[in-house]
C-alpha cells in the first residue's frame, strides 16, 4: 500500500508558542550577558576609583603633618 507523505505540514499553535519561547529565551540569555559584562566593568571602574582615592587621601594626610 502506498503512502503519500505532507511535505507541508500546517504549524499548530503550540508550535508557535514554541518558537516564540524560543526567540524570548535567547533574548533574554543576551541581556543577562550583557548585564554581567557591564557589572564587571562597572566593579573595575569603582575599584580603580577607590584605589585613586586612597592615594589622594594618603597624600592629603601627609601634607598635613
């Protein structure tokens, strides 16, 4: 008995929802990404700035004695 395959098969609405959970989940993956990267860069910067400040309290409290 021969059988004739769909090459056009109709998307339901779970396959939609699929898709769309899909195209969420990658979204959402590229914004947690970029919010580490910029945390990272964010802690660099406050460290640096703590250090510099450090320094200039150090020289301040010097020049004071």
């Amino acid at each position: 008995m021969a059988m004739q395959l769909d090459f056009f098969t109709e998307k339901t609405d779970i396959d939609f929802l699929k898709e769309e959970v899909s195209i969420v989940r990658q979204s959402s993956d590229k914004v947690r990404k970029s919010l580490f990267a910029r945390h990272n860069e964010l802690c660099k910067m406050y460290m640096e700035l703590h250090e510099r400040m450090e320094i200039i309290e150090k020289n301040i409290c010097i020049g004071v004695k």
